[in-house]
C-alpha cells in the first residue's frame, strides 16, 4: 500500500487552557494510503504529557520512515504491519493515524460504516461533553454561554487545576453552574492536584454533585491514586495515566474509569483492547480527544457506542476543520451512514 503525508493546520475558536498550558493553533498530519484503487483516511495529532511528547514534526518523520516499510503489504495484513510498528518502535499517534486509516479502506472495500461491520448500536452512544478550559470565573461563564449558544449541550466538562490554586478552581467551576444550573457537569484536573488538594476537592465536588473527577494527580503518582479512591466520594477516572490496555491492570484497583484517546492508544484496534480489557476490570469507558479534527473524532465515534461517557468535542471549537464527518443531534456526535470512517473533505471549512 502507498502512504501519503500532508500537513494541515486548525485553529480554536476559543483557546483553550489545563494545567499544562494553553492551545489555541495545532498543525495535524493527515494520512491517506492506498492500494487497489481504494484510499482509506486516518490523523495524527501532536500532544505531550509531562516528559512524553509526540510533535508535527516526530510524526511526520516517522511515517516518511514507515512509507517503504509498508509499500509490500495490504491493509488487510493488520498482524504484520502491527509487527513492524512494535519492531520499529512508532509512536502511538503514528500509529492511531495508520491504523484508522486501514479501518477507513476496510470499511470502504466492503461498502459499510465502521459501527455496522462491528455491530454497534449507534442509539447507544451518549451525548458528548463539552470543556470549558481554566480561565477567569467572567470568562468561564461567557464561555458556557458560546458553548449553550452553539449546540444543544447536556454536559459540561470544567478543567481545573489552576496554577493559582483550588480556591480558583472553586470560583470558576461555581461561575460555570450558576450559568448552567441544570446540566451535569465534570471535572478533569488533567494532573493538577497534590495529593492532599485532590482530597479536599473531591469531597467539595461531591457536595455540588459532580458526576466524576478526572486524572486528579499527576502522571507518575498511580500509587497515591490508592489513598485517593479510599477519601473520595466521587468515582476517579484516569486519562494521562494509562495510554494502552498494559496500563489498566495496574490502575484497576484504584479508578473507577479511564479515558481511551486514540492518539494514546495507537488507534482503533488498541482502543477496543482497551474497552475490553476495563469491563473485564469492572471499569468505566470514556472516549476523549486531543487538538483532533472532525477525521479523528469521527473515528472515536465509530466505537462511541461501546462508553460510558463521551468528551469528543475538540472538532467543535475549530474554525477551520477541513474535514466533515459525524453528525450532531441532541448533544450527541453521532457516525454516518457512509462506509469507513464516513469523513469527506471540505475544502470550504470556516
């Protein structure tokens, strides 16, 4: 199969901001391969957690390596391909986009959506969460206001962990429920308590009714994480802390859910490793997203209806997202009935 690399560049609407910085502009790789007349589409794009980074330009590098690796197989050789990736050791995005990719000419080759050759319900799949990033209580309130202007939103993800301190986490998450009194909201920290922080701000959360607190400690301190579930009122997910399903046996005993991201994962075939290997754990599934366009998250999509809980917004805040794909109804980001992936390219994106 012949592997094809382009560059493309999408920009927030609104920037947004965790614990660990401030996006508002990312450049992504689109993937194309094709073999016997049929191209099949898949995306990486670039993200970092504490020392693990996977730039535009560690992604681009490695599929320009990976493309005369590949000219001899078929994307039905998904065993053999997966050998060279381990052999070679490519990064997880690379191989998310790669991966997609295969399943998007796989889909088209037999002319069926993804969801249907897996036999998903697509009724089944859960609105999506939309974020509001750390900002002033003001500017968070005027967010929530865009987001309830934009679509029909039914959940609120709040990211806290304020370099400023929780006393700040408190002020914006309260600025967001007055704005919204009558939708859920959650909570992802994305690694910004302490140990001790984590503690009081699960038990003030509970007190308000948010639904869950996400990744409250940093990557690296799983341990504390036992601590944690023994104080907490709420359930604990974890995002940054488990990237594959080896990670999810070491974090059963602590979480009650974890967050599947196909950049971290390496794609579809490990995020459905993934759902299965949590169930068999007794955990919750969240799908989730980076700086992903509509071609990402339509993939997630495809296996949405297998979660709990769903937060694949981050194609809704661009403005100029060259891709269209899923669909929204009532809050929900729901596959098409094209085959593959059902993406097409929309040269004309505002």
């Amino acid at each position: 199969m012949q592997l094809e690399v382009n560059l493309f560049t999408v920009n927030k609407r609104f920037p947004l901001t965790i614990s660990r910085g401030t996006t508002a502009q990312t450049t992504n790789v689109w993937v194309r391969i094709l073999h016997d007349g049929i191209e099949g589409w898949g995306e990486a794009s670039p993200f970092g957690v504490g020392t693990h980074s996977q730039s535009t330009e560690i992604i681009k590098s490695h599929l320009q390596q990976l493309a005369p690796l590949l000219q001899a197989f078929s994307p039905l050789q998904r065993q053999q391909i997966e050998q060279i990736f381990t052999k070679e050791q490519v990064p997880s995005s690379v191989k998310a986009a790669i991966d997609m990719a295969m399943y998007d000419w796989l889909g088209k080759l037999v002319g069926l959506p993804l969801w249907q050759i897996w036999g998903l319900d697509r009724n089944a799949i859960v609105p999506t969460s939309v974020t509001i990033g750390i900002n002033s209580p003001a500017a968070a309130r005027a967010r929530a206001r865009d987001w309830l202007q934009f679509m029909d939103v039914r959940l609120f993800k709040v990211k806290l962990g304020n370099p400023d301190g929780i006393d700040a986490d408190k002020q914006m998450l309260l600025a967001v429920q007055k704005e919204a009194p009558d939708l859920e909201l959650f909570v992802d920290a994305n690694g910004g308590w302490s140990g001790e922080d984590a503690v009081k701000m699960c038990s003030w959360l509970a007190d308000l009714g948010i639904k869950y607190v996400e990744q409250p400690l940093p990557r690296g301190q799983e341990e504390s994480l036992v601590k944690l579930k023994e104080r907490s009122p709420l359930p604990i997910f974890v995002d940054e802390s488990c990237f594959t399903n080896a990670d999810i046996p070491h974090l059963a005993n602590y979480v009650d859910g974890i967050n599947i991201k196909l950049m971290k994962s390496g794609g579809l075939t490990e995020a459905m490793r993934m759902v299965h290997t949590a169930r068999a754990y007794g955990l919750q599934i969240m799908f989730g997203c980076y700086s992903d366009s509509s071609l990402a998250n339509t993939a997630a999509a495809q296996l949405a209806p297998l979660a709990d809980y769903l937060d694949l917004d981050s194609h809704l805040n661009l403005i100029d997202d060259p891709f269209k794909g899923a669909l929204v109804q009532e809050g929900r980001i729901l596959p098409n009935d094209l085959p593959g992936l059902g993406v097409q390219y929309s040269a004309s994106a505002t």
